[in-house]
C-alpha cells in the first residue's frame, strides 16, 4: 500500500486526566476515528521549547542542549524530523502560532517545503486548520505539523494573569470548555479531512497542565512539575490510523509500556519507510516502551530531573541527590495521583 500522509496536531499544555481516552470527562479525539492512547507518555521537559527539541530530534534535551526555555538552541548540525521526512520524499510542512519564539529559535523549522505562522495569539478563539489549502500546495506523500496555543493557560498575557481571582473549579471548567472545543473545533474537522486523505495522525501535546491550590488556599497554575508531581510530565499522546489501512497500525489496538517526547520522531519515520537513524534515542511507540524515560524542570538550572518508571513510580533528582517519591498511586488512566510531600522541595521524603 502507498504511504500514508501523516499529520500532527500538537495542542500546547494539554493534560490527559482531562480526556475521556484516559478515563476523564472530554471526548478530545471523538472514539469514531478509532483512536489509540498511549496511556503512559510523559514529556521530556516541563517547558515547550525542550519538549519541541525533543519530537523533533528523538533524543533528550540533554543530549542536544535545549535545556533552558527560549535561550538555548539546537547545534545546526543535529538533523530534525523535518529535515529526515524531506529526504525521505515527503513534502512537508509547518503550521504553528509560535513560529518565530520558539521553532526558529531552536532551530526546528528546517526541511519543511512550507512554512506558515498562523498568528493565533493566546487569548483567541480555536482557529480550525484549513487543510485543503494547505495540503493542495504540497505533493503526496505529505506531512504536516500544527502546533497552537489555544489550549494554554493562562489564554491572555502571563506577566498579567492572576489565577488566583478564579476559584478552582471555576478556571479548571475554563479549561475543560477551551478543551471541548478545541475538539469540535478543530480535532474532529481535521480527522474527517484526515479520514479521507489516506493520512495517520498523532494527536500530541508538549506536556501537561497543573491547576492547584497551593499551601496559602491560592489557585496557581503551574508549567514545573516541583510541586506538581506527575501531572505536567504527563503530557497527551493519541494516535489515530488511516482507515482501513494493512500498514503495522491496522494490527494495534493498545500500546503497553512507558513512552516519551523523543519516541514520536522515530515513530513517523518508522510509518513514513524512512531509515531510522542509530542517533535517535526514542523507540517507535508500537514496538515497545522503555525502562525509564526522565523528564526535566523548567527550574533545569540546579539540574532537577525526575525519573519516570512503568506504572506510575518516579523519583526525583536534585543535583546529585535522589529524592525516593515511591509510587504516584493510579486510581485508572488519567485519574489523579497521589504522593507524598517531599521534605526541602515541599513534595515526598527523601
């Protein structure tokens, strides 16, 4: 069978407890397209710009030194998804309304035959993608990467966002409406296009979201996982098929295993026919997980990392001291976790 044109629909700040694919109230991906969740993917980084790093290249931030947010930039030589996907045949392109502070600034808008800033601002309603223009200039087969906002709290200017004017219930039902409909909005008509084009989509987002009440009874928002245990590793991962496809999709119904951000670069090469080069360091996500995949703060300057392990169990390094949480009891998919509060960071026992 040909191969399929892929799509990737990244969705800034979207936490999986929320979504009705693991077990929480919004049907994200309506269960008419046949989704697939990955039920344990993490992020790589607490913060966009290394989590980007890290789709594009299939490895760590680390190891491609994009640790700290909109300051650190990939070496010109590291090659990206973009890149592989163009010499593999694909015409390719990129859609996102950050193109400029974050995919030129570390160097991830290369190898796309069209590039677009979609100018959707923070605070602006879900803007539909429209995908016959875009794919009408690009030749098949083709792949294409939309990374928004509009799924992001705050959804105004962050210096001025005060969360804590919002009772907890009040900005967690802000998020959840912005969520459904993000989906009816944008997810469903871009899965119908999809359903037709012979095309596979990856549903992603870059990591989690955390709403809290902090200590003091205030409402906060969070992008650190300090303080915010699993819920903004924990980032959305779904993929859904090309229907009626014989590919090695069409025999997947469920993914075991532990996965991350750098597993989605081999996987499209993987789909694509693409070698996968031996400097990656993600798996394709069908074939099997990982032992461990770690995650860093965007407090990366004190070196924090949490390490991240099947079923739930972390830890979290502070320098060169390992901070034993034990295990983030799941209650079902997506359900809250549970852990203890550290000593000295404020979460856990060391």
């Amino acid at each position: 069978m040909s191969r399929p044109n892929i799509m990737v629909l990244l969705y800034d700040s979207v936490a999986p407890r929320f979504l009705k694919s693991f077990g929480g109230a919004i049907e994200f991906v309506p269960t008419i397209y046949n989704p697939i969740p990955v039920r344990e993917y993490y992020t790589t980084s607490a913060v966009t710009s290394s989590a980007i790093a890290s789709i594009f290249t299939g490895k760590y931030p680390e190891e491609v030194g994009v640790l700290r947010h909109l300051e650190d930039r990939l070496p010109l030589g590291e090659p990206v998804l973009g890149e592989y996907l163009s010499v593999g045949g694909y015409s390719t392109a990129l859609i996102t309304s950050n193109l400029n502070s974050v995919y030129r600034m570390i160097r991830v808008d290369r190898g796309f035959d069209l590039v677009h800033d979609s100018g959707t601002s923070w605070d602006s309603p879900v803007i539909p993608l429209d995908l016959h223009s875009i794919t009408g200039n690009l030749k098949e087969p083709w792949f294409v990467f939309m990374h928004t906002l509009c799924t992001h709290i705050p959804y105004g200017n962050r210096a001025t966002f005060d969360a804590s004017k919002y009772s907890i219930y009040d900005l967690k039902g802000l998020y959840m409406r912005r969520l459904a409909e993000t989906s009816a909005r944008s997810i469903a008509p871009a899965l119908e296009f999809a359903s037709h084009n012979n095309c596979t989509t990856f549903v992603l987002s870059d990591h989690g979201e955390q709403i809290e009440v902090d200590p003091r009874g205030t409402v906060t928002v969070r992008h650190s996982w300090i303080g915010s245990d699993l819920n903004v590793a924990a980032a959305t991962c779904i993929i859904v098929p090309r229907p009626g496809s014989w590919d090695e999709l069409s025999k997947v119904s469920s993914v075991p295993g532990i996965h991350s951000s750098i597993d989605i670069c081999p996987s499209i090469l993987r789909l694509a026919g693409t070698p996968i080069p031996d400097r990656v360091s993600g798996t394709v996500i069908w074939e099997g997980g990982h032992r461990e995949v770690t995650c860093i703060s965007d407090l990366c300057v004190d070196n924090r990392k949490m390490r991240i392990f099947p079923g739930g169990k972390f830890e979290v390094k502070l320098g060169d001291v390992a901070y034993k949480i034990g295990r983030s009891v799941i209650s079902g998919p997506g359900k809250e976790y549970i852990l203890e509060r550290m000593k000295g960071l404020g979460y856990g026992s060391r």
